[in-house]
C-alpha cells in the first residue's frame, strides 16, 4: 500500500523564532494585527508500508533519524493512504 | 610521530568552502593535508590513513533540512565504523562552521557520554536572523582539555571572523543549565564570543552575532580531542588576511587562527 504523509517540523514552546519574528514585524508593517508568526517546515513523503500504524513508525524514525532535531524541534504527522 | 609524516585529511561533498584554505594552513606548518571527496573515502576504506579529520566550512546539500544534518547523517549511514575508531582512538577531529553543525548533528559533540544517536545539542538560526560575515572576539575559556587549544593561556581574546545563517548555539531548554554545568565541570567550553577587552557578550549583538546561549562559540568532547567552532582559523591564518592589516605597520606574521591549527599538529607529534 502506498501512503501519503505529511510531516511538519516546527520549534518546541520556549525556543526563539527569529524568521517568525521577522516575517511577524513585517506583517505588522503591512497593517496586519499579527501578535505572533511561527515557522514550520512541512515534508509530504510518499511511502511504501504494510499498514497505516507502520507508515507512522516509519514517519517517526524519519523525524528522530534526519527531519527533526529533538533540542528544538517538535513534529507532528499525518498518514493518509493514497489511492 | 614526526611532523612530516602527520597526514590530515579535509573531507568534503557538494557545498563544502574554505577547505583550500584549510589545507593551505596545514602545509604552511609542514603537514600533509589532503583534501578528499567523502564519497572517494569511502570507496576506498582509506580513512584510517590519516592522523587527523577536518570538516571544512560551507553549506553542505545546501544546508537542506538543517545545517550540516543531511551530511551528518550521511556520514553515520556510510563512514560510521571508521570515525568511530578515529574517535576512540583519540585521533583528533575538527569541524569548522559547518563542520561544527556537523559533528553536533553527527552526535560527536558535545557526547558527555560518548557519540550519541542523536544530536544533544543544534545550531539554530541566527538571532538576529540572516547571514552574518564578521569579525568576532572569542575568550579561550579552556583549562587544558581541548588539545586543540592546550598551548592557548586561559582567558585570551583571539580575533577569527564568523559566516552563517544557522550558528546559535542550543541546548534544549529543559536541560540548560545542566549540560552547561557538565561543558564546565568536563573542560569542554572552549570558546565563547566577547568584546576586544574579554568581556562577555551576554548574548548582545554584534558581539554576539549569533543570539548563542552563554555566548559559546565552540566545544569539544570531554576528552578535548574533538573540537567544533563556529568562527573560521583558516580565514585567520596570516597577518594579510585579517581585516586591517592596511591599518597596521607592523604585524605578526600569522593571525590567530593559527594557534589552533598548531595546536592539533604538537597533540599529533607528542602522542603519536
């Protein structure tokens, strides 16, 4: 079966965003009453896996192995199959 | 071991900067340094040939995903078993700028207890953000760990310029202030940013220019063979490539950057 997945990789609670911040003044510049930005990094992968449960398994080794640094970053996944 | 028999060797992959300018300072001090494609090094086994490993500079993959993670990661996938003998046996290894991304990605550093699976600490965006090419003043806080820095008096203020996007030094937050204790109680905080004077930065820009907690701008492993620093020695190597050489009448020969290069060099020559 083949799935979709989506993971975002984005900065835990309590580390600074300096491109959310920037991007947030600017806004604010433009008129916006933005009171916050913050960045995130989106992957869509296209996998090959038995099952839903073992696409996520696989998500999440991805994350801990190479997309997310576990100091400051938190990801979060969503495994649609794809038809 | 003599020092002419001493082979570094600089590794690099698309992306890869200031390795010439690396192996330039090595055979200026009467090294062989060679500089090696890592896909060559690791089809021909040969990297326990050599003394010492250098990760030059640069933006290696394009800095994809995260500064120095794909190569890291990379490196663990196919050079695993040999940097972890070079490691073990106490061989020394650089990393500069993106080197240091590196072998922070790598899990070479800070390793309080060995190589780790995962990075315990990472090299965030700069604050404030964007590329930053400056000179900087770095406080050698070593006490005699780092055989990198062994011949460097504790508290002197060394001149080596900066360049990056992603050089803000981080532990994770729950661990802060732990980790820091174990940088200090292992001898592992090498340099950190100041002013011309040596005082702290206190994380104030430019002198800081990067927002890195505690002002840190290099470390190495507990066992001080295994150094990572933002700054770059290579681009601090000679008197004409510090930036007011034509303001002066009379300079050392070499800059800074020197001192760390030589350091590596007489670690190699006493122990091996």
């Amino acid at each position: 079966m083949k799935f979709r997945l989506k993971v975002e990789v984005g900065l835990k609670p309590g580390h600074s965003d300096p491109e959310g911040e920037t991007a947030a003044r600017l806004l604010k510049e433009l008129g916006y009453k933005v009171e916050r930005v913050n960045v995130s990094k989106v992957y869509t992968i296209l996998l090959e896996a038995g099952s839903k449960n073992e696409a996520l398994l696989r998500a999440e080794e991805m994350c801990r192995r190479l997309l997310a640094n576990p100091t400051k970053d938190n990801y979060t996944i969503t495994v649609e199959e794809e038809k | 071991m003599k020092r002419e028999d001493i082979r570094v060797c600089i590794l690099r992959v698309g992306g890869t900067n200031c390795d010439a300018e690396t192996q330039t300072a090595f055979e200026a001090l009467g090294v062989q340094a060679e500089i090696l494609h890592a896909n060559d090094v690791v089809k021909r086994g040969n990297l326990m040939d050599y003394d010492a490993l250098v990760f030059p500079g640069g933006f290696s993959f394009g800095d994809y995903v995260r500064a120095g993670a794909i190569w890291a990661k990379w490196l663990v996938a196919k050079l695993s078993k040999e940097l972890k003998a070079f490691f073990d046996e106490e061989r020394p290894i650089l990393g500069i700028c993106n080197g240091f991304q590196v072998l922070v990605e790598a899990g070479f550093l800070p390793a309080f207890d060995g190589i780790t699976q995962y990075p315990e600490a990472a090299l965030a965006t700069n604050h404030p953000p964007g590329y930053h090419c400056r000179w900087v003043y770095l406080k050698h806080e070593n006490r005699g760990k780092c055989v990198f820095t062994c011949n460097i008096q504790e508290g002197k203020v060394l001149r080596m310029p900066v360049a990056h996007a992603e050089g803000r030094f981080l532990f994770p937050k729950e661990k802060e202030e732990l980790y820091l204790e174990r940088l200090y109680d292992n001898d592992q905080l090498v340099f950190r940013y100041c002013d011309k004077n040596g005082n702290p930065a206190d994380g104030v820009y430019p002198i800081n220019p990067n927002g890195s907690f505690h002002d840190i701008a290099g470390i190495c492993n507990p066992e001080g063979t295994v150094l990572g620093l933002m700054p770059h020695p290579e681009r601090a190597f000679y008197w004409w490539q510090q930036p007011d050489w034509t303001r002066q009448t009379l300079m050392p020969f070499y800059g800074d950057g020197k001192l760390i290069f030589e350091g590596l060099i007489e670690y190699l020559e006493k122990k091996f």
